[in-house]
C-alpha cells in the first residue's frame, strides 16, 4: 500500500509517517499540495490521508480529493459529530479517522479504505441517515430548494437562523471562503439578492421563483 498524508505541521506529519513506514507501508508527506506538479516523490498513492486539524483543513481535503482522482481520501483527526463527518464526506473523502484515534485504527481504516470501505459508529450512522431521511423528503416539498446542493441547503438553513457567515464557517467546519462561497452560488441559484430574501424563500418551502 501506497500512502501521502499532508499535514502542516511537519513533527506531527514525519512522525506519523514513521509509525506507518515501520508497518510496511510505502509513505510520502507533503505539507499542501503546492503546485499540483503531482504527487511527492514516488509512486502515485493509492491513498491520501488529509490532517483537516488544521486552518482551512476542510477545503485542503475538498483540494486533495478533486486533485487525486481515484486515489481514496481518508480524513483525519475528525471530530464525531454527524456536522464534521457529513463535511468531510461532502468534500470527497471516503474515510475518516476521529481525532481521539490511535495508530493501529489508522491502520485499520487504511485498510478498509483499499477496499472501498468505511467504519462509522452506530450513532454517526444513524444521524446520517436521519440526514439523508431529512435532505430527501425536503427535495420532495421544495422544487425550488433542490436546485441547491445539500451543503448549500445547511448553508441557507444557517442563514435563516441569522448567523453569520464567520458563525456558519464554525459550525459547519469548513473555512470562511467556502462559505462566501456557498451564499453566492445560494442567492444565484434562488434568484434573490440578498441573504434575507434567501431565508425567506427558505421559510416559503421554495415556491417557484419569480
């Protein structure tokens, strides 16, 4: 097994790729993706493994994911809650590893990973499902919702509660741009100029726009 991790914080990231290389596995770090020349030195991966701790960790996964192609992104050190978990996997990763994790479960997720695999536990699986359920029968009531992408739709339901854009960055950890980002694309798609008529497209349950 081929393994990049990239991690900005060079002690953390040499010294996990240590522990892995002494488990047979063949490991390049990189602190970014830089220039997107290609990969480290060495062999393409078959998986990259994306510390997200970090600032704008989020959107280095969603990076590392789009750039990577077939190669499977695991996320790590993330925080089981349904909000974290739903995010990395909306920015491409196929696995995570939570933040109170040891060696051996990165291990063990490297593996199911290769395989196409994921573990979660039963209250992670569960609230997304109960997600899904929730994002599904939205699609059903508001036609003109489902022109939004689902981490669009969490967005317009933050705003509709009035945070802000730096509030909603926290909650849904992902970075500030990305945000700006989603709210742009939100009022476009609705065809609304402000973030109060969105909220307030978001309350009609998405009757047809004008």
């Amino acid at each position: 097994m081929c393994v990049v991790l990239f991690s900005d914080v060079r002690l953390y990231r040499e010294g996990l790729a240590d522990a892995l290389a002494r488990q047979g596995i063949d490991v390049a770090t990189a602190p970014d993706i830089g220039t997107r020349a290609g990969w480290p030195d060495g062999p393409r991966p078959d998986i990259a493994v994306v510390d997200i701790t970090g600032p704008g960790g989020h959107d280095l996964l969603a990076s590392v994911a789009a750039w990577g192609g077939e190669v499977r992104v695991v996320a790590l050190g993330v925080s089981e809650t349904e909000a974290d978990v739903l995010a990395c996997a909306e920015a491409g990763a196929a696995a995570y590893v939570s933040r109170d994790a040891s060696v051996q479960d990165l291990l063990d997720t490297l593996e199911r990973a290769a395989r196409g695999e994921a573990l979660c536990s039963p209250r992670i699986m569960g609230s997304l499902f109960r997600r899904l359920g929730t994002l599904t029968r939205g699609r059903s009531r508001t036609p003109v919702l489902n022109r939004l992408t689902d981490r669009e739709r969490e967005v317009l339901a933050l705003l509709d509660e009035g945070l802000l854009n730096k509030e909603i960055a926290l909650r849904l950890s992902i970075g500030l741009s990305t945000v700006k980002c989603h709210v742009h694309n939100i009022l476009e798609k609705l065809e609304v100029r402000s973030r109060g008529e969105a909220a307030a497209r978001f309350r009609e349950g998405g009757r047809a726009a004008p």
